[in-house]
C-alpha cells in the first residue's frame, strides 16, 4: 500500500500523479487537488477546472482575470448562443 502524502491515509488504491517531473502519492482526488491546483489569484478558490492564464498567472475564470488587468481574457465566444454580442 501506498500513503497519501496529504492526509497519511495508507490505501490500497493510493494513485501516483506526476506534475513537473515530481511525483506525489495520493489517497483521493481531493488530496491531490488539495496539494497541486493552483490557486485563483484573484478569489483565491482552487482552480480546479481549465481556468485561465494570464501574464503568467492563474485565475479560476476569464471574469477573475479581468478583474486583475487581463481585459482580453475570455471563457467562452464573444458572441453569445443567440447571436448578440457581448455586453449588449
């Protein structure tokens, strides 16, 4: 068995993710994203899906982004499902 290096759960369905060439040991996905999302720097929540990249940092969603300065950043098409731009 192997041990979470989160909680210290030793489990016999521990799973290894290695990210940047360093590899953890984890009971359950919520330690894993515990121990490696990175974090909204806006909001502070786990990004925990795609998220957005900006300037080098991370936001949970374009919105986040923008309220830091990334006036570009978007998470869907500028165009919405009926046809009317953005902000209209």
């Amino acid at each position: 068995m192997a041990k979470c290096e989160v909680c210290g759960n030793d489990y016999y369905l521990a799973f290894e993710v290695i990210a940047a060439g360093n590899r953890h040991v984890f009971d359950s996905f919520e330690c894993a994203i515990h121990k490696l999302a990175p974090v909204c720097a806006q909001c502070g929540c786990k990004v925990i899906g795609h998220g957005v990249e900006a300037n080098g940092t991370f936001y949970c969603c374009a919105h986040c982004a923008r309220a830091q300065g990334a006036v570009d950043a978007v998470d869907h098409s500028r165009t919405s499902p009926r046809g009317l731009e953005e902000g209209s």
